[in-house]
C-alpha cells in the first residue's frame, strides 16, 4: 500500500512540472468553444485547476459537499478555477499532503485538526477530549470568526492557514475485544493522530497511543502491531476496520474538527470577489457535509453490523475523570486559556 502511494505521488508530481502557479495548472482557452455545455471557460479565460488531497473515499460526506463546491465554484467563477479532489490519501497521508500545499505543490486538503497543533499549539483548545458538548456546541464555536479568525490566519507565514471547518464526528475506541472502562484498555495499542494530546489522552483513557497513517491501520491491526483505532463510525466501516477490531465502545472521547487548509498565495492571489464565492460556497458544503452524516452514520453502522461489528455503549464518564486533568496540561499561556474559556461559555 506504501509503495503504490509513494509511486503515485511521484506521478503526479512529475505531472506538475509543467505547473503555471501555485498549486495548480491554468489552461488557456484562447480558441473559440464550440458545441460546448453551459460549465466550458468561455474564450480567453485561463482555468485554474486547484488540486484537493483528501485522505477519505468518495462516498464520505465531505468529499460529497466538496465535489458540490467545485461544481458551483466554476460555475461562478466562468470557470477560471477548477478544483479537482484526490481522495483515499492518494496524495499522501494528511501530514504529507500539508508540506505539499505548505510547498505549493497543492493548493489544499482536508486534515484532521490535530495536525495543527503541530504549527500552533493553541490549536490543541479545540482538540481536547470532551471540550465539546455536543456537535451543536462544536460549530457555534468553530464557525466563530470572532474566536477562530486570528489563530485560523496564524500559520500564513508557513505557507498555508485554515479557510474553514468541517464537523468530523465524534471519535470512539474500536478494538479487538470488547472494552468497557479504561482497565480493559490496558496494554492495548490504540492508534491515534499525529499528536502530543491524542498520545497522552490515550494514555488517560487507559491504552498506549500509537500514531500512525489513516492509510496503514487495517493492516497494523491485521498483523498485530495494533490492537485498534479510535474513529467515527463512517471511518469504521467504509475503511474495513470493523473486519480486524469488531468491537466499537462509544467512549465519545473527541470531537475533533477537520480544517480545510489552503496554501497561502493561491488563496491570496485569488481576487476578493472569488474568494467571497468560494467562503460562501464553503460554508454551503459546511451545513450539506452536516445533512449527511447522520444518514451515513446509520449507513456505516449497519454495514458494519452486517460484518459482523458489535457496537457497545458505556458510562462515558468514568472515561471523562480520567483525561479532564489533561485539560489544565495542555492549556497554557494567555491566548490558549481565552480561547478555552470562549469554548466552554458557548455551551451554556
């Protein structure tokens, strides 16, 4: 799987040679079109293609309201942008496919939001466990330009800064046996995302966090290097998991945001006009991706009880006492601590 990535990554950046811009290519349309439908780039008009790395499947809720947005982005935009989606991490994983649109090499991707925190720690406020109370609570926050705006525009000096937020589900624990509380989680290797806090949340909860690549997990617990995953239920069955960890406990740890990140001067670049167009259409995809999950969520679960996954429910809050104290841990210095404080008082 490895190698069939990495070789198509080198393909498609052997492709982008021939590349005029950043993060994508502009194809001219000097000639007059002729017997064309109502979406062809009239004459003269360049069309920018903005490549979009996704680490999901295509039948994946934000991959749906994003192939939506590209639909309606070029047609506003008499089609000088084009917006072509990579998903099933095709691109590389999501840590791979940020240096690709820090680099320009793409113009964006959907990561999870604790890959952030590895560019400004006071990204980990919203990536706590049990920060939220519900996914309500979660975007009355997140699409707050008035708490969001300074720190999504804080990594522009780095090559890319967040445009916006999609809802991700709540994560829960899916093993190979059954787990009930944090003592059966002992001496299980539990992957995680790429962070500081999912590490040490995990530790919490009882379990050894393991981060590693969306892309490898199903055979990292086929062969025992480990003993399950943590996710939402779309995650669960379209990605097979439920095949090696048959046991989803809805421990409802997370809530973690998935950001859409773009890479600085393409998004800069962009006229004002088009970049009104496309936040508008972003927040459009934000509540479509929302109509959908949970007609997936009840899709996914009854795939994967049809493979044979049994999904258990427990006392979150014997899971709760454990990782609160990493809330005093991990929120530190004035700008974290403001923005914790915004986060619980939206709850009430």
């Amino acid at each position: 799987m490895r190698k069939k990535t990495l070789a198509l990554l080198i393909t498609l950046l052997l492709a982008i040679v021939a590349v005029v811009g950043c993060g994508g290519s502009e194809k001219s349309n000097s000639e007059p079109q002729t017997g064309g439908t109502d979406t062809e780039a009239p004459a003269n008009v360049k069309t920018k293609e903005l490549k979009l790395a996704f680490n999901q499947p295509e039948n994946h809720p934000q991959y749906k309201a994003m192939e939506e947005l590209s639909e309606k982005f070029a047609e506003q935009t008499n089609n000088e942008y084009k917006i072509e989606i990579f998903p099933n991490e095709l691109l590389g994983s999501q840590r791979e496919t940020i240096e690709l649109v820090q680099s320009g090499t793409i113009a964006m991707s959907i990561v999870a939001g604790s890959l952030m925190e590895n560019f400004n720690p006071d990204y980990t406020v919203f990536n706590l466990p049990y920060v939220y109370d519900s996914q309500e609570h979660q975007m009355s926050v997140l699409n707050n330009q008035e708490i969001v705006g300074e720190l999504f525009r804080s990594t522009e000096s780095q090559g890319m800064f967040v445009l916006g937020t999609f809802h991700g589900g709540t994560r829960n624990v899916y093993t190979k046996k059954p787990v009930f509380s944090p003592a059966d989680l002992k001496g299980m290797k539990i992957r995680v995302m790429e962070s500081d806090t999912n590490i040490k949340m995990m530790a919490a909860m009882g379990g050894t966090g393991t981060p590693m690549g969306q892309g490898e997990v199903y055979t990292a617990i086929q062969s025992g290097v480990l003993d399950g995953g943590e996710n939402n239920e779309l995650i669960y069955s379209n990605l097979k998991h439920v095949e090696v960890a048959p046991h989803f406990t809805y421990t409802q740890h997370l809530m973690i945001p998935d950001y859409l990140i773009t890479n600085s001067d393409v998004f800069n670049k962009m006229s004002a006009e088009h970049q009104a167009i496309f936040m508008e259409l972003f927040q459009e995809a934000v509540d479509y991706a929302i109509e959908l999950w949970d007609v997936d969520v009840e899709t996914a679960k009854a795939a994967a009880e049809a493979a044979g996954g049994t999904f258990h429910t427990v006392d979150i809050k014997i899971f709760q006492d454990e990782v609160l104290p990493l809330h005093d841990e991990k929120v530190v210095g004035d700008t974290a601590k403001a923005l914790y404080e915004k986060v619980r008082q939206a709850a009430k």
